[in-house]
C-alpha cells in the first residue's frame, strides 16, 4: 500500500499505469492483468500497456459504484434474501 506522501502524489492524475494501480492497491502486477482481462477493472489499451482511469480506481476503491455494479449487487442481495429470508428475519428481532 502507499505511503500518504505518495497518495497525495497520485491523487490529481487522471490516469494510472497498471504499476501503480499494482502499488496503490498493494497486489501485484499480475492480479491487476487477471481483473483488466476478466473485465473486473475497466481500462483503456494504449499499445502494449493499458491505463486505467482515476473514475475506475474509486470504483475499484468502493468511493463510486457505477450501475453496472449496482446491478450486481442488487442480484446478490435478492438472492440472499431469497435463500436466507427467514434467518434474517429472525437476526432483525435480536
């Protein structure tokens, strides 16, 4: 994870390589590959390298949910409630 003096460096970019996204987020350069590839994180290809941009790194950080994960998660939720409906019922009366 980064340093806050190094944060601050990084929050007016508009634009993160993948070796800084790897940095900020404290995995390495291939987790970040694996979720461009399976369209977890969203980036923009420029020649070999792929950037990604800062509206993406909130997401990433849970500041900003798009609708596209919106979706997801109101899909999770309605399938919980639909398996565990009662035993949340119950928990709410405790």
């Amino acid at each position: 994870m980064l340093q806050n003096k190094e944060f601050l460096r990084f929050r007016d970019k508009k634009y993160f390589s993948t070796a800084e996204l790897a940095k900020f987020l404290g995995v390495s350069r291939i987790a970040v590959f694996k979720k461009i590839k399976s369209g977890q994180i969203k980036a923009e290809k420029i020649g070999r390298n792929y950037i990604i941009p800062k509206e993406e790194l909130a997401s990433i950080l849970g500041l900003f949910v798009p609708e596209r994960r919106k979706k997801e998660i109101d899909e999770v939720v309605r399938r919980a409630v639909k398996e565990y409906g009662s035993a949340l019922r119950l928990l709410g009366k405790e």
